[in-house]
C-alpha cells in the first residue's frame, strides 16, 4: 500500500512557475498519475498578480479553493464573484473562465488530470 506523502508548509513554500502573461503562476505540488494513471488527479497552487486577466478553457473538472487575496473570477455566462479567502469553485469540463485581481489571489486546485497537464 502507497504512504501518506507530506508537503509542509507547501503554500508558503512552493513557487509555482510562471505559465501565461507577465502575472499567472500556477504549478503542480502533487499528482495521483504514478498510483493512477487511468484516473489521475493534481493539485497545486495558482497564483495571479494584478495585470492581464487569464482567460482559460478548461478541458477536465477542476475544484479550487481561495487562499490568499482575491479574484474577479467570471465564466462565459456574464456571472462575475468576487472570490476571497475560504470560497470555493466547481469548473467543470469546458468551461471558460476568465481571472483577474487589482492586487493578488492565490488558489489551491485539484483537478482531474495528468500532472502538469493544465
């Protein structure tokens, strides 16, 4: 049977590198791919600084919770929230998402998907 793995102090200690823009981070801290690769799931952290929004398409369900800071978070609807610390959001399969801050946010993700497959 697999070991429980640990990541201490993971949101303060992992850097996410730098995937859109001059301002959207966001890195994997763990994945499920090794124990199942039919099936994986990720999770990591994103981070946005105050900049260009991050319009993305998502291509698997993602949960994310808000950590730090916050985001202007809309989907293709026209619905807009601001998102803050303890809220949390369902995107499903092929929605799409637009991210923005006038300051920072930081998330935490789980998505269903290969490692570094966002």
């Amino acid at each position: 049977m697999p070991a429980m793995q640990y990541f201490e102090k993971a949101q303060t200690s992992f850097k996410p590198p730098l995937i859109a823009n001059e301002n959207a981070y966001l890195g994997d801290v763990v994945s499920s791919e090794s124990t199942d690769p039919e099936k994986p799931i990720s999770g990591g952290f994103y981070r946005l600084e105050k900049g260009t929004p991050l319009e993305y398409t998502y291509t698997y369900d993602e949960i994310k919770i808000i950590v730090d800071g916050h985001f202007y978070i809309s989907d293709e609807t026209g619905k807009e929230v601001k998102a803050e610390k303890g809220d949390v959001f369902f995107f499903p399969k092929g929605s799409k998402i637009t991210f923005k801050t006038d300051d920072f946010g930081l998330g935490f993700f789980v998505g269903q998907r290969k490692k570094d497959g966002a």
